[in-house]
C-alpha cells in the first residue's frame, strides 16, 4: 500500500509529459500544415501574376499592332494621286464620285473603318463615306458636317505633313450628341498637302472600337481574373460589368479611379 502514491504520482507525470508531446507535436503539424498553405497560395498567386502578365503583354501587343496598322492606312491614303486630283479642283463631281468610290472600296475590304473623311481647312466635310455592317454610304453634300469646333481637327491642323494625329477612345458624335446606339471609335487625321504645298485640310479614318475590344475580351476569355481597359484618367473603356464603361461621357458615376482607389 506504501506504493500506490508513488505509482500514482508516476501515472500523472506520465499523463502530462504524453499530454505535452502530443501539443508539441500538434503545434509542429499545425505550423507545417500552415507553412505549405503559405507556400500553395504563394505558388497560386505567382502562376496567376505570371498569367495575367503573359495575358496583358498579349492585348498590348494586339493594341500596338492594330494601331500601327491604322497609321499606315492613313498616310497611304493620304498619299494617292486621287485625293491630290480632288484637293486641285473639289467643285469637280468627277473628282468628287472618283474618291468617294475609292474610299468605299478601301472601307469595304479593311472592315475596320466606320467613316473615311477629308475636311478642308475651315473644318468642313469635303468627301465622307460611312460604313456599316458590310455596307457602305457616300454621304451626299447637303449632309456634311462641320467638324470645326472638334478637338481633333483644331489638333491634327497644327501637325505637319506626314505627322499622325491620334485621338483618345471615345464615342462617337454626330450632329452634336453622342451616337446611339454607342460607337467606341479612335479618330486618325493627318494634314493633306496639294501640288502646291499648302495645306489644304485633314484625311480622318474613324477606327471602329468595338472590333478592337472584342479582340481583347477574346484574348482574355480563358484568363481566371478579369482585364480592364482605362483611360490615363482612371475612366473605364472596358469593364467587367458593360454598364460601368464611358462614364465621363454617358454621365454614370462608376470608374475605375473611384473603384479602385487605391490602385
């Protein structure tokens, strides 16, 4: 009977040292359990980064393209021999109908072109051609439009010949309202010079947006994150949610500046 203390002093220490080792053991589980955690999400976090690098650097690639591509339109239409017959004798309908069929025809196989425009240096339409959904329209003279209190053409006149104006992305407008239903459009213009070297008006290529932003989606649609297009004023051009877009211009409140602060 002397015994039982002892034996019962040696069962409890027992108990708390086996207590103990299997804290420890479970703190040591615990932290290694938490360690590869850190390390899966570290490894999600850098394949996603690289993903949404490798995404980016693809939709940048496709913007500088496309736009070189524009650029290269416009100075080989501002350098054919048709426009420089029009800019001597504008009042000729031989001159007239001979450009506008060449512009239809030019718009007809790039698809990309929502107007071809030459304005003469008051600002005022000369020649344009409208294009939509495979169609094109030479607008007739009575319909022509002033573009002279238009930033575009005040800022691309002041360029000299051979120099590209390139506009921001925005909608397009037409008698002094915003197209509807919208058209996302990014205005091209350089000056046209005649046989004489003076400066006789703007060549103008409306690019058409919404092809362009298609693309893009199209290169982000296996992307498990979501791409935006913004403006250097922290506008959306591109959102996830549609309703978001343009807002400076269509009077919402929603921007990627007031969205994402921070950033």
């Amino acid at each position: 009977m002397a015994n039982l203390p002892s034996e019962s002093v040696f069962s409890g220490l027992a108990w708390r040292r086996f207590l103990g080792a299997v804290l420890v053991a479970g703190l040591l589980f615990s932290g290694l359990i938490l360690a590869i955690y850190r390390q899966d999400v570290s490894n999600k976090r850098a394949m996603l980064a690289s993903e949404a690098q490798h995404v980016l650097d693809l939709q940048q690639e496709l913007l500088t393209v496309e736009l070189q591509k524009v650029q290269s339109d416009l100075l080989f239409l501002a350098s054919q021999d048709l426009l420089q017959d029009f800019l001597l004798d504008m009042d000729s309908k031989a001159n007239q109908s001979a450009l506008a069929g060449e512009y239809s025809k030019f718009a007809l196989n790039k698809g990309v072109y929502d107007q071809i425009r030459v304005l003469d240096v008051q600002g005022m339409e000369t020649i344009r051609v409208n294009y939509r959904a495979g169609n094109t329209e030479v607008v007739a003279p009575e319909q022509l439009q002033s573009k002279s209190s238009r930033y575009y053409f005040r800022q691309a006149m002041s360029l000299e010949q051979g120099e590209v104006f390139v506009s921001p992305f925005d909608l397009n407008v037409e008698h002094g309202e915003i197209e509807q239903p919208i058209e996302p459009v990014i205005r091209f213009a350089t000056p046209v010079y005649g046989n004489g070297e003076e400066k006789q008006g703007l060549l103008v290529l409306n690019y058409l947006g919404t092809q362009l932003l298609s693309q893009l989606r199209r290169l982000s649609s296996s992307f498990r994150g979501e791409t935006m297009l913004v403006n250097p004023a922290g506008e959306y051009l591109q959102a996830p949610d549609v309703s978001h877009e343009w807002g400076w211009l269509l009077e919402h409140s929603h921007s990627f500046r007031k969205e994402f602060a921070a950033a």
